[in-house]
C-alpha cells in the first residue's frame, strides 16, 4: 500500500470502531509481479487480501483483486469483476469490517454467556434452587418472548431455510419450558441452543446485532433479570 492507502484504511478500521494494533499488515505477491497487502484480524484470524493486476495474458486493464473470510460459510470470497478503483475497493473493505465485527460481537456475547452460566449454576446450587422450574407466570413471560422472536424471524428478509433453521431452535426451547425443566437445565439448554445458532454456517443473519441483541434480552429473562445487571 502506498501511504496514503494505508492511512485511508487506518481511518476505515477507526471509523468502525475497531483497532489497528487488532490487525497485521503483510505484503504478498500474486499473479508474477503484482505487489499486494493481506489485513490479518489478530483475534479471530479473518483476513482481507488485495492486489492490483495491471495486465492478464498480454491484455493491459487494471483491476483490484480482493479475498477475504469469513466470506460464504466460512469460506474464503473472492472479488475481481470491476473492481478498478481504489474507492470502490474500500467500499468493500467497509462492508468486510462490518461482518468481522459482527464476529466479533457474537464471540464476546458468547463468551459473557458461557461465564454467566457458570456463575449462575454455582449461585443456584448454593441457594438450594438447582431444581426448582420457573413459576407459571415466568413460563408465561419466556412464552411470549419466544413467540414474538418467531415472528420476527418470519419477517426477516432471509431464506426460507434459515427462518426454518432458527425457528426449530425456538420450537425446541418452548418444548423445553412446558415440560417444566429446572432453571439450571434451561440455563444450559438455552446457551447450547444459542451458541449452535450463533457459529452455524450459512447463517449470518444470527450474527448481526439485532439478532445478537433478541438473544441477549432472552438470556437476561431467563436467569431472572440478572444476565445485564
């Protein structure tokens, strides 16, 4: 990268509220001679590769050539068709950053999860309430969030494959709460019900935050109104 190109995607990165020292900067070289950069996400490992090809098999055009993960289910994306300007180049590198965020995001909600469920188990035990269910009325309460979750799903802009992913998972927690499981149970069926939606491949959707965000608030009713305090 030039100078200038290297302070356009510092900006880029700050803008979204990221951190360069989160990333490495290496130069690669593709196609012969073409001199290019590879971003490195330190802490997740996704990457955004690029280099500029100024002629294919004798033919002189000029184009960007970008990769990048995660791209479709995990699987590196590869972007070449006319991408010839530098600007066009960074909208892209704006999209990637939100998508890594996005990563990031649900990594840490996962990871606060996973620590709170821990906690809570060892809170319960201690108290003597390792087998108590919820109330009726706490039932009735996760009830209709998890009802008015699936009507949000059914109205997102999605495939139909997805809505049926995320919809079984939901089915599943409400067949879990009428059969009256202990809270600790639910506690643990609802981290693995979300972790397996969060890390699913071709579904991205789950990461985005307002899905991470419907996720969050649930945990927060089901231990109680404890989870965000």
């Amino acid at each position: 990268m030039t100078p200038a190109q290297k302070n356009n995607i510092f900006q880029v990165i700050s803008e979204k509220e990221l951190d360069w020292i989160d990333f490495s900067d290496e130069n690669i070289e593709r196609k012969g001679n073409s001199i290019g950069s590879k971003l490195i996400h330190l802490r997740t490992g996704f990457y955004f590769e690029f280099y500029f090809v100024e002629t294919h098999e004798g033919m002189a055009f000029g184009e960007w050539r970008i990769t990048h993960t995660p791209g479709v289910n995990y699987k590196p994306k590869e972007l070449h068709i006319f991408i010839i300007s530098w600007e066009k180049l960074i909208e892209i590198f704006q999209a990637w950053l939100l998508i890594l965020k996005n990563e990031i995001d649900s990594q840490s909600f996962l990871d606060k999860m996973f620590s709170y469920q821990i906690l809570f188990k060892e809170n319960m035990n201690r108290e003597g309430f390792s087998d108590q269910p919820f109330s009726e009325e706490e039932s009735d309460t996760i009830r209709l969030q998890l009802d008015a979750f699936k009507i949000e799903v059914n109205n997102l802009h999605v495939l139909e494959t997805e809505i049926s992913q995320i919809n079984q998972k939901i089915d599943y927690l409400i067949d879990r709460l009428n059969k009256k499981y202990p809270k600790i149970d639910m506690i643990n069926i609802y981290v693995s019900t979300a972790f397996q939606l969060l890390v699913s491949e071709g579904l991205e959707i789950a990461k985005s935050p307002i899905f991470i965000e419907r996720v969050k608030l649930l945990f927060h009713l089901i231990t109680g109104g404890k989870f965000l305090n």
